[in-house]
C-alpha cells in the first residue's frame, strides 16, 4: 500500500518539523514533503504533474509567508483544472475572520488554527490526515 | 347826474379809504433782502424800506409771505397782494405789475470754494456745474446759464449746502448775501468770487396792475426818500458791517432750526445705513460662521480620514504582531511538550536539542515585544533638533554594527557631507534602522558595499541608503513600510525596523520609501523639505 503523502508548505522551520512530526505521530509512516515558500510549492506541483501525472494526496499550507503566501497559492491551485482536486487545508495562527472568509472563498477544505496548546494541534492534524485518507476523491471545488 | 355822482362817491371813497389805510406787501426768501425771520415776521433791507414807507402815509401794512418771485407775480396780476418790495424788472412781469424807480441793485457772481476756484475760473462755463436757487432770479438772467441747475428749495442756503457737498462746482449769488451766508454757516472752508459780476440786477417796487395810482404814489415817494439819512441807515443796517452780524445772526437762528431739521434727517438716514450695515455685518458674519463650520467639517474630515488611516495601519501591525507572537508560542508549546516526552524516554540530548529551540524562541518573542513597545515609544518621545554632520553619524552607526558589518563582509561607504537640522538621535535610529536591513537583506555577495547617498536639490535634502542586494519587488515597494512585513523569513530581528523608520520619519516630519528608478539593490530615501527644517531650526 502506497505512503499518504502530504506536501506541507510552511515558511518556519520549527513549526515544519513540528507539523511533520505530529502527522507521524500515530505511528503511522507518511511522506511528508516540505516547502519554505509558495512560489516553490508551485512549481513543485507543476513539476512533478507534468512529469510523473504525480501529485500530493493533501496540501497544508501555513497562511503568513513572505513572497507568495498561502492564501495566494489557495487560488493558484484551486484555479488550475489539474491541481485543484488536491484537498488543501489551511494551517495559521491567524484568528482573523479576513483570513478565514478568503480561505472559504478560494475553495480551501479546512482551516485548522495552530494553537499554542500543542495536544489539541495534534490531534487536529491527525484527524484531518485520518479524514483525507479514507477519503476517495476530493470535495468538489 | 349828482345821484350818480353821490353813488360813485359812496363807492370810491371807502374803497380809496380801505386802500390807503393797509397795502398788502408780498414778499419772500431772497435775504438779506427780504426774508421771514425766526419769530415770523418779515424782515431786511426791503422790508425796512417799506415799513418806513407806510409810515410816511400812515399806512399799516399786511405782509404775505409767498413762496418765490413767480408766485409774487402772479399774486400782483390777480390783484390778492398791492406791492412787493424787492423784484426785477422782466418784460413778462410788466404785464403784471407796475415796476417803481429802482431803490437797491443786486449784483449777482460765481462763488466756488477757494481750493478749486482757479480751475473753475479755466473751465467756465464749459464743464462747471454750477448751480443757483430755484426761482431766485429773473429767467432772463438764468437762461445766460443753460447749463446751470436750478436747485430745489426756496432757501439759498441750500445753495451753499450743494456747494459744500460738491454735488455742484460753482453757485450763482448775490454778492452780499453770499458772504453774509458763508459768514452766518461760520464754515471752516473757503469760498470766494469766480471772476467778475455775472449780472447786476436792479430791484424796484412793484405794484399790482390794478393799483395804478398807488404805483405813482410808491414811486415818487420812494424817489424822495432814498436820499435821506433814514434810507442811508437802512442800507447802512444791511449791508454796512454792522449790518453783517446783525444779519448774520438772525440767518443764524434761522439756520440752527434748518441745521436741526438737517440733523434730524441725517440722524433717520443714519438710523437707515445703521440698519443696513448691521444687516450685512450679520449676512456677513452669517457667511463667515459658515465657512468657519466648513473649515471646521473639512478638518474634522481630515482628521477621521487620518485616524482611520491609522486605525487600519494599526489593526495591521496588530494582526502582525499578533502572528508573529503566535508563532513561536506555537513552537514553544510543541518543543517543550516533546522536551518532556524525551526526558520521560530518558533521551536527554534529544530534550537539549529541542529546548534550544524553546529558547531561540523566546528571543524571538521578546525581540517582537521590545520593537513593538519602540514603535510606541518613538510616539511619544520629545524631539531636540540640533546642526549636526551626517558622516558622523554614519560614523556612529558603523561602530555600533561593527561585528554585523564585518559577519557579512560589508563595507559602509559615506563619502558626500550633508548638514542636516532635526533630531539627531531618532534619524540616528532609522538610518540605523535601513542599514542594518540593507546588510541583512540587500547584501548576498562575498564583498557588499552599502553607500549612503545625498541628495540635495533645491529646498529638498534627501538621505539615501543603498545596498546591493536584488531590490524590492515593484509590487511590495507601496506596501513595504504599511505591511511590516518582512520580505524573508529571518529569525534575527523583531521584523519592525521599517515600522520603527516610518514611524521616526513621521515624528521628524520628513518621508520615507523606496526608490522606484533601481535596477538593482534597494535605495531607501529619508526625504526632509529644507524649507520646514529652516522653519524648525528658526522655531527652534
């Protein structure tokens, strides 16, 4: 059976092997791919689409990032025909109902707000990787 | 034939009687000639001459005050006065009245006021308002004048009025009486003859037509008596120098009712321009108070459109900030509950590894706090704005980034002076500020330089930092100082030194940005005008 694999796009380092480590912390192995920008993540899904029909079973995308951030990515993936059935789950500190309402508007499939109380994050990320596991086909964008 | 005769008798006689015992005498305005005085009484020179004339018969006299010479006339054609005492001789009249030997002549010139009476004199007739009483003379003697205007009033001191108003150049008058009129206004100003007598025009008495017989008697009367002593004190009573002030006087007590009369006039016409100028002063003040209150409005416009301008800067620095203190609250959580686990596992150097983390972050975090508390303290700061050397400054700078400058392999070039005027610490602090972003972010190659660059043109002095990294996107260059945000991830600073720098240059009251003209490498400008750093350092 072939690895979930999630592309994570987070431009703090901590918080990338933070993330990284809670989705495996079930004992589950996934492929956990990480990127520090937008632009980079782009480029990454373009890439390997075009090479090897390829791509992630779940984007999360860490919202504050300079350059590109996650919000912009949102809607470049959510635009493109071949991309856009990739779930995408939004990862931010933000509690701004900005943030949240431009999420929902550009086709995100969650929002899971980083808490600073580290077992409920956890938890969140592993019910989200449990969730899109067992889950066949993406949610209609 | 004698019953007749004994009624023509009983008819004449009473009728002759009645006529010799009271002669009605018409009379009016024309001192010092005739005039009414004060009390109501006739009065002057003409007035004496046939009271003492009546007297010689025995004669009482009814006097009728008449409005001008033309009503005079009229009243001696229809019989309803017997003489008048002091009128010229007209062919008109002559069909009216019968016309004595003349007893006075009046000699009639041009009066203008001293100052301008040569150019009176020049111009005459041509181009001289000049204006005479209504009725006061023959309309022989006033059509040599066409273009003289005939004055409304019946007193001749309107004339002088008209005259001290300026609403005429010159008058036509009597010569005697216009002095006696200067002298009896008791006017400051001047008034003297306009080249020689106009006219002299003798007065006779007239007599009514129907009174034929009592016109030879007037008349050879009067010839008898203008060479006695007692004429010669009448004429010497009116127009010798007593006569002046006596006269004077009267016209005086006369002229105060008129003055009052005029003041009681003025004082309504005042009241009336009163009126007017409180109305416009309260139309204008009506107009004042509303540009005041949209002066008012526009300010009050202004101010909102700043403060919400500020509210949203500072609900972006909030949502910032309140990320950027998030993040490693996240972070620290995450490491300090793995930390745990491991020291539960008895993994100690994997617990070491993993509180460094911890710690890092919390540097960070206070370096956020301690930018974010700057940020307000620049607010509120006071300024001391002093001369000072902008190389000494950079001077100062590159002491205190001595280790960043060398970490990097960056070399701080300032070869242009400037004098600059205003507060020498806080432009310190946002130079500061650019140069240390410009090496953190602007300088990627083994040897960078970093130049501070002058620009001074005109009453504008601009100070500049450049560095020679790859510049700020075209698209971040408006939001840059507005987003706080920084354009790499870098774990090194607060990410508020462009706050901090905007928000100095604010305080400063000069500009901020980044030029757009670069190629390459980021040239951010501190922009003073020189004409309000005068203006400081004058205040100052």
């Amino acid at each position: 059976m072939r690895k979930f694999r999630i592309l994570l796009i987070e431009d703090n380092p901590d918080h990338a092997s933070l993330t990284a480590d809670c989705l495996q912390s079930d004992g589950e192995e996934v492929e956990v791919e990480c990127l520090a920008s937008g632009e980079e993540a782009l480029a990454f899904l373009t890439d390997r689409y075009a090479k090897a029909n390829e791509l992630p079973d779940l984007l999360l995308l860490d919202i504050n990032m300079p350059g590109m951030n996650g919000l912009d990515l949102l809607r470049h993936v959510k635009s493109d025909s071949k991309l856009r059935i990739i779930p995408a789950v939004m990862l931010s500190t933000s509690m701004s109902m900005r943030d949240i309402n431009e999420a929902k508007a550009n086709h995100a499939n969650s929002y899971v707000l980083k808490s600073s109380d580290f077992d409920s994050l956890e938890s969140a990320l592993l019910q989200l990787k449990r969730y899109w596991r067992e889950t066949d086909t993406a949610a209609p964008a | 034939m004698r019953i007749l005769a004994c009624l023509l008798a009983m008819w004449l006689v009473p009728t002759l009687a009645a006529a010799q015992d009271v002669w009605r005498v018409a009379y009016n305005h024309f001192p010092p000639y005739s005039f009414q005085s004060e009390t109501g009484d006739a009065d002057g020179y003409a007035i004496d001459l046939i009271r003492a004339l009546a007297a010689t018969r025995g004669v009482e006299i009814e006097f009728a005050f008449l409005a001008n010479p033309g009503e005079i006339v009229a009243a001696l054609g229809d019989g309803s006065v017997d003489v008048s005492v002091a009128l010229a001789r007209t062919p008109a009249r002559q069909e009216h009245a019968i016309f004595s030997v003349p007893h006075q002549s009046v000699r009639i010139r041009l009066y203008a006021p001293a100052e301008s009476a040569a150019e009176v004199a020049a111009r005459w007739p041509d181009g001289v308002r000049v204006g005479f009483a209504k009725g006061a003379y023959p309309a022989v003697v006033v059509s040599r004048y066409p273009t003289a205007i005939p004055l409304e009033g019946t007193t001749n001191p309107d004339v002088l009025l008209n005259l001290m108003n300026q609403e005429i150049d010159a008058a036509i008058y009597p010569d005697t009486g216009f002095r006696r009129l200067v002298e009896a206004f008791d006017t400051r100003r001047r008034f003297i003859a306009v080249g020689d007598i106009l006219d002299e025009v003798p007065l006779h008495l007239a007599t009514s037509i129907s009174r034929p017989v009592l016109a030879e008697t007037l008349s050879a009367d009067l010839s008898s008596f203008i060479v006695t002593e007692e004429y010669s004190n009448i004429v010497q009573r009116w127009f010798g120098e007593d006569a002046a002030t006596v006269w004077a006087t009267r016209t005086v007590l006369m002229l105060v009712g008129a003055v009052a009369a005029v003041v009681a006039i003025a004082a309504l016409v005042g009241h009336y321009y009163q009126r007017r100028r409180a109305e416009a002063a309260m139309v204008a003040f009506a107009q004042e108070k509303a540009e005041v209150e949209q002066r008012a409005a526009e300010q009050l416009r202004s101010r909102n459109n700043r403060l919400e301008k500020k509210m949203s800067e500072l609900e972006e620095l909030l949502y910032v900030v309140s990320h950027d203190l998030s993040s490693p609250l996240v972070s620290i959580s995450g490491f300090s509950r793995n930390a745990m686990r491991a020291i539960g596992a008895d993994q100690l150097d994997r617990a070491r590894e993993l509180l460094v983390r911890v710690e890092a972050n919390v540097r960070g975090m206070s370096r956020l706090i301690n930018g974010v508390l700057s940020v307000s303290r620049i607010g509120q700061e006071t300024t001391h704005t002093e001369d000072f050397q902008l190389p000494d400054i950079v001077d100062e700078i590159a002491m205190h980034l001595d280790g960043l400058l060398d970490a990097r392999n960056v070399r701080l070039v300032c070869d242009q002076d400037a004098t600059l005027t205003t507060d020498r610490h806080l432009f310190g602090r946002a130079l500061q500020n650019l140069v240390e972003n410009a090496v953190k972010y602007g300088c990627p190659h083994d040897k960078n330089v970093v130049r501070i660059i002058v620009d001074e043109a005109g009453n504008r002095l601009r100070i500049g930092v450049l560095d020679n990294g790859p510049g700020i996107p075209q698209h971040l260059r408006s939001r840059i100082f507005l987003m706080y945000r920084r354009l790499q991830s870098d774990d090194s600073g607060s990410g508020l030194g462009l706050s901090i720098v905007s928000k100095i240059a604010e305080r400063l009251e000069a500009s901020v940005y980044v030029d757009g003209s670069t190629e390459t490498g980021a040239l951010f400008w501190i922009d003073f005008d020189a004409s309000e750093q005068s203006q400081r350092k004058q205040a100052a």
